[in-house]
C-alpha cells in the first residue's frame, strides 16, 4: 500500500495521492477498449505531446500487469495547429474557420507569424515580413502578394507532408484510433474531413461538448472518465470542466507542440524508428507521483482501482473548488504553445 502524506500536500503526494487513482482507473478504461482493436485492421495513435505521457504510462502499467504495448500503438506527430495544416488543401475553409477559432481574438499579423514560425527564427520573420495590417485571413490568402504567397506555400507544404506521413504511419490499417486528452474533439473533426477514406475514431481522457465548425462536428469519440458540457452531479470526475488544465499539466510534457513535419518525420517511420520525441523535459514531480501509483497499484484488481479512485474523488473535488496554497502549485497554467 502507498502510505498517505499527513500535513501539507506537495505536488508529488497529489500526483501520487489524488490523480494517481484518476489516471490508474482512466488506463484500466483505456486498456479495455484496445484490447477489442484488431493490430491488422486499426492503428492506435497517440497524439503527442499529451500521447507521450499517456503512452510511456501505459506501458508502465501494462508491465505492472505482465503485459506490453501492442505493435500497431505509435506515436503520432500532430496537434491542433498541425491539423489546421494538414486541413487547407482538403477542407481550406473548415481549416482556416477552425484557426481563427484557436486563435481567437489575435491579429492577422500575430496568426501569420505564428504560422510561419518554424521556417524561420522570429527575429528573421521580423525582418523579412513587414507589418500586415488587420483584414480577415481567407481574404490575405487569396492577395497576390509575396508573404501572403510564401504562407499559402508553407500551408500547401504541410498538407502535402502530412497526407505521406499518414499513409506510412497508417499503413494498411483502416481505422485509426486517436488517443489524446481530448475536451472538443477539433483536431478529429479536421482530420476525418482531410482523410475521409479512414474510419476515425477518439479515445479521449474527457470529453466537454463537441466541437462545431461551419456546422461540422466530430465522428465517434468517447470521454472515458467523463463526458459533459457542465459538472454532472452522478459523475464526479466532471469537475474537472472546471479545470482541465490539471490533466493538460499532467499529461503534457514541457516540450514544444508540433507545428511542421519534416520529410526527415515520414522517412523515420518509413524505416522502422517510429515517432519518437528524444528532447529532455523538465522535472514534474506530480507526473513523478503518479508514476510511483501506476508502479505500485496498476496490478490492482479493477475493484481495488474503483475503490481508491473513489477515494481520491472524495478530495479532488475540493481541490479544485477550494484549493489550498499547495495546491495552487499544481493548478497553474502552463503557458499555452
């Protein structure tokens, strides 16, 4: 049994103590629903940068049980910026709608430079692209001018990348089976109108609402702790609409989302070296904590894992509600990528 921190609770006995409970039920959840994929049929992709986390957990637990992650569960290269990418040659309305949601609120000149980012260091987009004044951006796109050329460039790139990395990450399978966070499900929504030809489907911590763009919505998703616009009374995970970060933290390590692929990305797959992301984060003592649950309870009867997560769940609530000092430590944004 782990022993319970008395006094002050740092953000490694909440990890341990609180949201190690949560996670150790969301994989048993998680688990049962893979475990009905068919490795020739489905790939399993796990989002990054969240499905870094999610999938280095997993594996942890499936070793507390005696087990091993499946062959046809990787790593995937994608984010909601990178589908909004992957989106404007297939869907360029859908996408651009789907940007200027994410964006909300910046200008066109800040949306530019965000898009063209990873071409060139920041302090060259300052030089070399003058100040773009406020217009809407399907109506920039269609200028014939040179910035408004290189990004309708960039954007066609990356679509045209993306479509080969996901025929070689995907290979034969037919259904893929995005593995995420979750929350509105965008980023299926775009990439089920991209590829249509694959049978999309999201596995999803959470799930608050469903995303709607030019009247789209998303396919098949499912929330496995809970999913809800608001808090439902009978499900007390909820609670967490009014904080999701707390799982975004966890989840998500302290690297940059991805934004570009490379041809380098489609020729590692292609080659057998999957998806990886060997950049060093920094320390997270509450992800530190909920490996030490995982290590120790994933072995758990799924009994034993209900009655701790049942437990935590008679805290958590509080937490968020009526933090502590403590616990504002862990309930901090991250700054957003």
């Amino acid at each position: 049994m782990i022993k319970r921190s008395k006094g002050k609770r740092g953000p490694r006995e909440i990890g341990r103590d609180l949201l190690g409970p949560l996670v150790n039920l969301y994989l048993l959840r998680l688990h049962a629903h893979l475990l009905q994929t068919d490795p020739k049929r489905d790939r399993i992709l796990f989002g990054l940068r969240a499905g870094l986390r999610i999938r280095s957990l997993y594996s942890k637990w499936l070793e507390q049980r005696g087990s091993t992650l499946p062959d046809h569960a990787v790593l995937f290269k994608t984010s909601r910026l990178m589908a909004v990418k992957a989106a404007f040659k297939a869907a360029p309305d859908l996408a651009l709608t789907a940007l200027a949601q994410e964006l909300d609120g910046e200008s066109l000149d800040t949306i530019v430079r965000a898009l063209l980012r990873t071409e060139s260091p920041t302090s060259h987009l300052k030089r070399d692209i003058p100040q773009i004044r406020q217009q809407p951006l399907h109506e920039f796109l269609r200028r014939d001018i040179p910035v408004a050329k290189r990004v309708r460039r960039h954007l066609n790139q990356q679509a045209h990348l993306f479509g080969d990395y996901l025929d070689v990450i995907a290979g034969p399978a037919e259904r893929l089976v995005l593995i995420d966070t979750g929350w509105r499900g965008t980023q299926q929504l775009l990439l089920e109108r991209t590829f249509p030809e694959k049978d999309w489907s999201g596995l999803y911590f959470g799930c608050i609402g469903r995303a709607d763009i030019l009247g789209a919505r998303p396919g098949r998703m499912s929330g496995l702790m809970f999913d809800s616009p608001d808090i439902d009374p009978e499900n007390l995970a909820s609670v967490l609409v009014l904080h999701r970060h707390l799982i975004e933290n966890l989840f998500e390590p302290s690297l940059p989302s991805i934004e570009q692929l490379d041809r380098k990305d489609i020729d590692a797959v292609a080659h057998g070296a999957g998806t990886e992301n060997q950049s060093q984060e920094l320390p997270d003592l509450a992800y530190e904590g909920v490996i030490e649950h995982i290590e120790a309870r994933a072995s758990d009867s799924p009994l034993e894992i209900s009655t701790a997560y049942a437990m935590a769940m008679t805290r958590l609530p509080n937490m968020i509600t009526s933090p502590t000092p403590a616990d504002l430590e862990q309930l901090a944004l991250k700054p957003r990528s």
